[in-house]
C-alpha cells in the first residue's frame, strides 16, 4: 500500500448522505474525514 490511498474502504449507501470521505493529498497521509467530499470546481 501506498501513502496515497486509505487503509480501508468506506463503503456507503447509493441512497444516504454520505458519513465520510476519503481526503488524499500528495506527499501526506491520507485521512478519513467527516460528511460529503467538497466540490473540485
């Protein structure tokens, strides 16, 4: 495994809100973090 990827799945319903995302930056651990992933745009 690389620095770049979460440990774990974070498996969701297609339906709910989601509870956490994924935040991936290069050169730092990735993170588990609260709520829905905020937009790119």
């Amino acid at each position: 495994m690389t620095g770049f990827e979460i440990p774990t799945a974070i498996l969701g319903s297609a339906y709910a809100e989601p509870m956490e995302h994924g935040w991936l930056l290069p050169d730092k651990p990735a993170e588990r973090r609260d709520g829905r992933r905020p937009s790119t745009r």
